[in-house]
C-alpha cells in the first residue's frame, strides 16, 4: 500500500463528506445542509483537516431507544448516539487510515422528539438544542468522553465554548 498520494489522487479525494438523513416528519426540522453546516464547523474548530467522513442521521426515538438497547444495553431513551469508525486511543498513528487516505469519523443518530422535548424544558430552541446534541456527538466521535468524572469537565467545557461560539450562526 502507499504511503502517499500524488496530485492527481489528492483531487479525486473529496474534502469532506457529512452524509446527513432527516428521517423524521414531525415538522419543524432543520434541513441536511444545516446540520452539515454544524458538524463541519466543529470539526474546523477541533482542527480535523479533510479528507473525512461523518454521517448524522436525524430520526424518531423508537429507533434511537432500540439502538440504546442493542449497542449500549441501556434499555431507556437518549437523545444522541455516536458510533465511532476509528479506534479511540492515545496513539492514533498505530490506526491505518483505508488506502483512499479518508478519515471515517462515524456516525452520529439523534432522536429529533427527544430534542424538542428538551429543547422545550429548557426554554431554548429546537435549533440551540439539535446544535448541543450534534457537537455532543461529533466530539465523541473524536474521542471525548463523560463516563469517568475527570472527563466530565472536559467533554461539558468545550461543549458549553462551542455552543457558545455557534450562537447567531447556527441558532438564537
């Protein structure tokens, strides 16, 4: 296998791919290029240089409740799943990236009644909480975590500075 890639395959090599499904016909949901839009900014911000590949999918709780169950064995609702497509470890060069040289991140599910559920709870919009919970799930793609205390802080930090960034740009 190669270990680099000439101008010519370079250019064949998309930028970045942020595959997006709204599989929910609630109303009110924000369109693919939206979301696409939130998960490339956060990626720029965590300085993930393309080529790379994400996927979100936005759908109903059913499916995101019966994905807590089969991968996490957590049998109660949630509101963002990521699955992750690159082993989470401290020495990421001992990870062979496929020969096209693309970064495959993961995938990112989000139940879009459970957001606006909370988005209601809290007081803010639909839109404030779908960018929360899509920055919640694209840093655990890159590796973040809240699982033991310590990373707590960490993970809600940049969460909160992130969100805090993408006010006016992504919601109000």
């Amino acid at each position: 296998m190669p270990c680099c890639y000439d101008a010519k395959q370079m250019d064949r090599l998309s930028p970045d791919d942020v595959y997006v499904e709204v599989d929910t016909a609630l109303g009110g949901e924000p369109d693919a290029s939206w979301f696409g839009s939130v998960v490339r900014d956060i990626l720029k911000a965590e300085d993930v240089k393309p080529p790379y590949e994400v996927s979100l999918v936005l759908t109903d709780q059913e499916t995101v409740h019966r994905m807590n169950v089969e991968y996490r064995n957590v049998d109660s609702p949630t509101d963002v799943i990521a699955f992750y497509a690159e082993p989470q470890s401290e020495n990421e060069e001992d990870f062979v990236l496929p020969g096209d040289g693309v970064r495959r991140l993961g995938d990112v599910v989000i139940s879009y009644p459970q957001a606006l559920e909370q988005a209601a709870e809290a007081g803010h919009s639909v839109e404030r909480e779908l960018t929360l919970l899509t920055i919640h799930g694209v840093l655990h793609l890159l590796g973040y975590d809240h699982e033991k205390p310590e990373d707590v802080p960490i993970m809600r930090g940049r969460e909160a500075t992130l969100l805090e960034e993408y006010r006016g740009k992504h919601y109000t």
